[in-house]
C-alpha cells in the first residue's frame, strides 16, 4: 500500500544524513528514512521492490521516508515513470511524486565545504563512518594518510551533488527544509522537532533522545582542514581563507 505522506532527505556526504535518520526512526512516527535506493540496481528494479520500500520505510501512521542523493537521480526517475506505467512528458519532480506521494523535500548540507571533503576522506582512509555513541575511539594513526588530491576531488563532487540536488529542486519549483550540519550539532533537539512540525506530524509527546551518534572530528581532521587550505589556495593573489 502507497504511504499516505512522503519525505526524501537529499544529503552528499558527511552532512549528518544519518543522524537524522536515526532520530526520525526513532520517534516511530516519522517513517524510517534509510538509503532504500543506494544498493539496487534501477535498471532491474520492479514494482514489487518498490511497494517492499514502502512496507519498510512507512510507520504505521502511514508517514514514509527516504534519505538519498543525486547519483544515479535520472536513473531512478527513469525506474519510477517505466514500473508505476507513467506517462511520457512528466518532470523528474512529478515522477518522484508518484513514487513517494505527497513527497516533502529536506536538503542536507555543510556549510564548510572543506571540513565536508576532509571528514569525508577521514571516514574512507581510517573505515569509521559513524561512532555510536559511547563507543571509545579507534586507535589507527591515519595522519600520514592526507591526500591532496583525493580531498580536493571530495571537495568538488560535494559540490557537483548538491548542484543535481539543486537543479531537481528547481525544476519542481521545489523549497525544500534546509538543514546546515553546523546548526544541527548545536541545536541537535530543536531541529528534529523542526523537521516533524515540516512534515505536519505532530510534536505534543514526542521525546527526542540523546544523539545516536558522537562526533568524529579530531586533531587529525583540523590539521588535514588548514594544510588543505593552504595548499589549495598555494599562489593566489588573493587568498579566500
């Protein structure tokens, strides 16, 4: 059965996409917004994969969620329109409303793009995406596993994927909830009762826990963020930050 109320929550990476989810799950009310789209193929995936999407992603309160980004998006817009038959001439945005109908739209970002590429590069090197919360730190030395190159390419396809965000966005004439991961550390509570009043869900006895997750952000990460600048701004008259 279609949910009765829809979310997608856009995010490129390291942008607390996961966070999030885990607190709206948690409520019980506000769907389970996992990344139902990431791991199966659009080009093999049929009706009956999504009708299990929604069995899985939906409460009981009939509220559906979803958290995704913009790769692959033109190829899922095209596995909507062939499975749910629809026709010919419809906008990326109205197929994405008859795959998840009633859809709202949050938009997951980081203010500070550079922070973003070198958390990002620090999850890849050192096999830590998430830290649950007590969990004592990993003991690996990653300091000498900084990459120019390979953060400098996390910094523009962040970039690159919140410009898809932001082009769908516009093409549906789309205004989404924007959520800046720096505000949402330091207001964690206050922001996820934010998202469920955005989704007309209603806050009255909803408690919100402690986050699920502790920051990962060390002296590693700050020294990678400032040699980063430097080097990338190596020789510019006029120098940015």
């Amino acid at each position: 059965m279609k949910p009765k109320l829809s979310y997608t929550i856009w995010f490129s990476q390291r942008t607390g996409s996961t966070l999030l989810n885990k607190a709206l799950a948690s409520t019980g009310v506000a769907g389970n917004p996992e990344e139902w789209i990431t791991v199966p193929d659009p080009e093999t995936f049929g009706i009956e994969d999504l009708r299990n999407i929604w069995q899985q992603g939906t409460t009981p309160n009939g509220v559906f969620g979803l958290k995704t980004s913009s790769v692959k998006l033109d190829d899922w817009v095209r596995a909507f329109q062939r499975e749910l038959r629809l026709p010919e001439g419809l906008s990326r945005p109205q197929v994405w409303e008859q795959a998840f109908p009633s859809c709202k739209h949050i938009f997951m970002t980081r203010r500070n793009k550079v922070r973003l590429a070198v958390s990002w590069w620090r999850a890849i090197v050192s096999g830590e995406w998430h830290r649950v919360h007590g969990e004592k730190p990993r003991q690996e030395d990653i300091e000498e596993k900084y990459s120019f190159d390979a953060i400098n390419h996390l910094f523009v396809e962040c970039s690159m994927r919140e410009a898809g965000m932001a082009a769908f966005f516009a093409e549906g004439r789309i205004i989404p909830m924007n959520i800046f991961y720096e505000d949402f550390i330091e207001c964690y509570q206050q922001t996820i009762i934010q998202v469920l009043q955005f989704l007309d869900i209603p806050t009255e006895s909803i408690q919100v826990g402690a986050p699920y997750f502790d920051p990962l952000a060390d002296d590693v990460a700050e020294k990678w963020v400032q040699r980063f600048r430097e080097e990338r701004q190596a020789g510019w008259p006029n120098i940015a930050w």
